[in-house]
C-alpha cells in the first residue's frame, strides 16, 4: 500500500494485495529453516542405517514401558542427522547472539559448520557463548530478562530438547501445558473451564512464583534431571549452558542461579524442575491427604488449583511456601490469594454476606463468575486489565517509531499486529474487549497520520473514508473454549 500526503490529509494511492517480501519470495520471515542447497536437503540418514529418529522413537517406547528407566547413553544420539534436524526446526529473522551470526549466515556452509560442531562436541572441546541479555516491558515500570543465544547454541539447545522430550513427555502430566509439543495456552484454558464447570470446585488458589526463571536452583535441576538420565556427558552439557553466563550493556555476567528465557532448552529445563517440585508434590503427596476433591491446571511457572473444601485449599496453601523454599524458590505473597469460586460461588456469598464472587488472572484473561442466557453459571473471560493497559502502551510505542516508515508499510504491520492480538485473545465472551483494542488502534491512527506532517491533520471523516477503502483488521472467529473442553473430555 503507497500513499500520498496533501495539504490537508492522508490519500490513498494504492493498496497492493501482497506484500513486498511475498513478490519477491521471501515468505519464510518467522518460520522454520528449509535449507536450498542441493547436498543440504538431501536426507543426513546413511543408507541401510539406522534414522536417528528412529532411535528417538525407541526412547519414547522405552520411557513409556520403563518408567522408572534411568537413560545412560544418550549423549550418542547426536550425531550430524540429529543436528542437521535441529536446525531445520530453528527460524529466521531473529536478534543475533553476541557473535552476531544469523541463521541466514550459518546456513551458508551448513555441512561444514555442523561437521565442525560435532566434532567440538565429541572432543568434549564445545563451549557456549554467553546470552545477550535484552530487557523487554512487563507493565508497571517492570522489565523481564530475555536472553538471546547464538545460533549455534540454539542448535544444540534444539537437539538437547530433541532427545530429552522422548523421555519427559511420557513423565509429564496431562494438567501440564506449557511449552510442550501440540499443547497451546488456549487448551489450557479450556481445561480449566472444564474443571470449573463440571468438577466440585468452590474454592480457587491462585498463586505465583516470584522470579521462577531466575530463581532456579542449578544443584538441584541436575539432581532431578538425574532421576531420569545418568549420561554424564550430555548432563556436563546441560551444566555448561546454565553457566555459560549472559553479556549485559557489554559487560560478561556469571550465571549462578536461573534459566535464561528465551532460550530453546530453559522451557524444558523449567517443565522438568516444576514436574518434581510442584506437579509430582501435587498428585503423590497433597491430594491423598485431602478429603474432597482437588485439580491442577500449569500453565509453565503459572498455575491454579481448585478445590471443593475451604479447609483442604487452606492446608494446601499453608504448605506451599515451605514446599518451595526447598527447591530455592519463593511465593510472591501479593499475588496469591483464595478465593470462593465456582457453580455455587455466587449463592454462598450471598449467604455469608461476602458480596460478589473475586475474580483471578491466568494466562492474560480475568475469569470470573458469570451467567448464560438460560441463567445457568458460566465461567467467563475477559482480556485482563495488565495486560490489555501493557497492550496499548506496546502499541502506542510502535507508532511513535512509525514516524519515518512508509504509511503502506506501517499499516500492513499494524493489521499483522491486530490480527495476532485477536488470535490469541479472541474467546468466548470478549468480544467487548476485542473491540475496545481495535477502537483504540483506531484512535492512534488518527493520532500518529496527524503528527506525521504539520499540514496533514487528519479528521475522523477523513479517517473514515481511509478505513473504509483500507480496513483496519476486525476480529473474525473466535475460539470456542467451551467445545474445545468438550471435545478433549471425550478423547479422555
């Protein structure tokens, strides 16, 4: 899209239906590598041997049939095809590490640089380089670390993770939904709805952990890694990337405690330290004590736990502080609280003179108790008041550095960003909020086509007609939790 500024306002010139970067076939900005090269798509599998996938399917056989198995050669498993594949799984058009090496770079001689990686690897000589560290905006004047590895350390990350998920995935608990294969944040939401609405839930502990990432304990993630894997060559590995350090404003910083986020390995690292300490604890430990029913939903270090008896959720919570202090962490006591919730929350309120039900934050989304239109309970959603307020402040912030970005340019970027805000938050009963996000897109449309020039102030007739031949994106379909929970109830 190309436009033209009067006098007075914006003018449309021409709205081009794809993209700069689609005419010209660059269409894989974001996605997962295709290497070109003639000898880099050809199969790194010998003929007549062995796929390494193949061996990564007899773990998972052996994990699932064994799960007391303790894994003791895996360090083996890789080899070039491993690599080859893990770097097939990496994606373009992201921030360098500190060598400032891109994917697009190492791609070049792919064969060679993973030759020579794994020969760094065998030789016990492969050492990571340390992360850059970014802060990003969490709201409120807080910024959350995010550590940017090398490409060649997300390679091995990726490769690690490869193997390491053949095990853990068989360990893992279906309550668990972060950052494992084939599960989204949505199927945990869905999940905790159907908790809420056919399970005995009146009571609802909503609890955080402060500063899970960088709180990790390293002694004891190996200690529980080694529950599992007794390979003292891959867990040395694993060693050498929780310490490899992180490079903020220039400065190399050792790295005691905690994961790095962002990298490819910390979200299994974290699935594995939380499976042992809270989910584990949860299911072997907590809820034979109780005497009514209880559920867990985790969402990676985000977590809710329901349950039918005010006392048991009570105990629970009294436990919890001391449960984490062993394993190095801590409860943000600002952010937990208990509270009555459920199917008969606003009936037994009413009767202890308590007022409205409270409402929790998980995942983005305030869940409270509402009513449907036969005046039955329904749990529903709304985009949280943190997140839509950081929202916005994220949004007005790009526009200001839209000022000198060609209008057809920005506008494409700014439907993409619509459009990924309404993917995500899109659920049933939120659409108000949805449209309250696009109306006030709107407004800082207006805003910034005005500030762009001193005569080019823009009204909102003119903004009409503009939006009317060039619309800003609307929200299309949303997802239906409420028959996503249906749906996986029956596959159980």
């Amino acid at each position: 899209m190309t436009f033209r500024e009067s006098d007075d306002r914006i003018v449309p010139l021409k709205l081009d239906d794809q993209s700069s970067e689609t005419k010209s076939g660059n269409t894989d900005r974001g996605k997962a590598v295709r290497p070109t090269r003639a000898q880099d798509t050809e199969s790194p599998t010998r003929s007549g041997g062995s796929s390494v996938l193949d061996r990564l399917e007899r773990i998972t056989e052996r994990a699932t049939t064994h799960p007391e198995e303790v894994f003791n050669n895996l360090f083996s498993l890789l080899n070039y095809e491993l690599l080859w594949h893990a770097f097939r799984r990496l994606k373009r058009g992201k921030v360098p590490g500190v060598d400032g090496r891109t994917v697009e770079d190492y791609e070049e001689n792919l064969k060679g640089n993973l030759l020579n990686l794994l020969d760094r690897l065998h030789r016990g000589s492969y050492r990571p380089n340390p992360s850059l560290r970014k802060n990003i905006l969490k709201g409120h004047g807080k910024t959350r670390p995010l550590g940017i590895a090398c490409v060649e350390d997300k390679l091995v990350q990726r490769a690690i993770v490869m193997i390491l998920e053949r095990i853990y995935e068989v360990d893992f608990y279906d309550f668990s939904y972060g950052f494992r294969p084939k599960r989204s944040c949505h199927q945990a939401l869905s999940a905790l709805g159907r908790t809420i609405a056919t399970e005995r839930v009146n009571w609802v502990s909503d609890a955080d952990i402060k500063g899970f990432f960088d709180n990790v304990c390293h002694e004891r993630l190996l200690e529980l890694l080694q529950i599992r894997i007794s390979d003292p060559r891959l867990l040395d590995l694993i060693t050498r990337f929780l310490k490899s350090g992180v490079l903020a404003d220039g400065k190399l910083e050792a790295t005691e405690e905690g994961v790095p986020q962002g990298a490819n390995l910390s979200p299994l690292l974290a699935n594995v330290y939380l499976h042992y300490v809270l989910d584990n604890w949860f299911e072997r430990d907590v809820k034979p004590c109780l005497q009514g029913q209880a559920s867990l939903i985790r969402y990676a270090d985000d977590f809710i736990c329901c349950f039918e008896l005010e006392s048991d959720a009570r105990r629970y919570q009294a436990v919890l502080p001391k449960r984490l202090a062993r394993f190095s962490l801590s409860v943000a006591e600002e952010k937990t609280k208990l509270l009555r919730f459920g199917r008969f929350a606003r009936r037994d309120s009413n009767r202890q003179g308590e007022g409205s039900p409270g409402t929790f934050d998980f995942l983005g989304f305030t869940h409270y108790c509402g009513r449907s239109r036969a005046g039955t309970f329904k749990l529903k959603r709304k985009t949280s008041g943190k997140k839509y307020r950081q929202k916005l402040l994220e949004l007005r912030r790009w526009f200001r550095s839209q000022l000198d970005v060609p209008i057809g340019e920005m506008w494409t970027t700014l439907n993409a960003k619509l459009r990924g805000h309404y993917q995500y938050y899109g659920v049933n009963d939120n659409w108000p909020m949805l449209m309250a996000y696009r109306n006030k897109a709107r407004v800082m449309v207006k805003r910034h086509l005005s500030r762009r020039s001193q005569n080019s102030y823009v009204n909102w007739t003119h903004l009409d007609r503009l939006t009317a031949r060039h619309p800003l994106a609307n929200p299309r379909r949303l997802v239906d939790l409420i028959a996503m929970s249906r749906e996986r109830g029956s596959a159980v």
